[in-house]
C-alpha cells in the first residue's frame, strides 16, 4: 500500500490527544481525538485512526471523522492519494461508534 498523502498526520501526533495503540493484523495503529483548533492550526477531524505497516514511520491508511463546513461531520478514509467520503454521521456518534465503523472499513482495505 502506498503512504498516505495527506501529511496533517504528522502534527497531529504531535499535538493530537492519543486515545490508544494497538496492533491490527500485521500493522500498528494510532488512535487521535483532535481539537478543531489547536495551536494555531485549524483540523478537520475530531478522530482520526492511522494504520502503519509494521516497521515503518508513514501510515498507509487514515480513517476519520471529518468537520464539514457546516458543523456536521462525515466519516471519511484516505488510502494513498485518494480521499474518500462515506457520508455524515449524527453528533452523537462517538468514538467507539467510529472505531468500529473504522476497523470494519480498515479490514476490507487491508490484506495481509
């Protein structure tokens, strides 16, 4: 798979709030819970799932709950170069509700 384009990834772990690491299948993961606006940035996502190849520094694939300009969100996945958009979810889908949206999206897109 190839890395993701979108190089926000690297501030947000930086500045991001980790919620977990775990390993799923043969990659790592890194969890964010993201302010909108944080040190001067303005983000997009209130959570983001990065998944890295084991022994590499550069996630391949992000799953995210993305900000609209409207306020609303939308779960959204970038593999690569491509950004995909699977439409909004209500306010109240929380972080395990995405995890799990996330992980079952991740596996279609993983192979091992």
């Amino acid at each position: 798979m190839e890395t993701i384009r979108d190089m926000s990834w690297m501030r947000q772990l930086l500045y991001g709030k980790v919620l977990e690491k775990f390993s799923f299948g043969s990659f790592s993961v890194v969890s964010l819970e993201l302010e909108h606006e944080k040190h001067g940035f303005k983000d997009p996502y209130r959570y983001r799932i990065l998944f890295f190849p084991k022994n590499d520094s550069k996630p391949v694939l992000a799953m995210n709950m993305e900000s609209t300009i409207l306020g609303t969100h939308n779960l959204t996945e970038h593999a690569g170069n491509n950004h995909r958009n699977f439409g909004p979810v209500e306010e109240s889908f929380g972080y395990q509700d995405f995890k799990s949206w996330a992980l079952e999206r991740a596996q279609e897109e993983i192979t091992d």
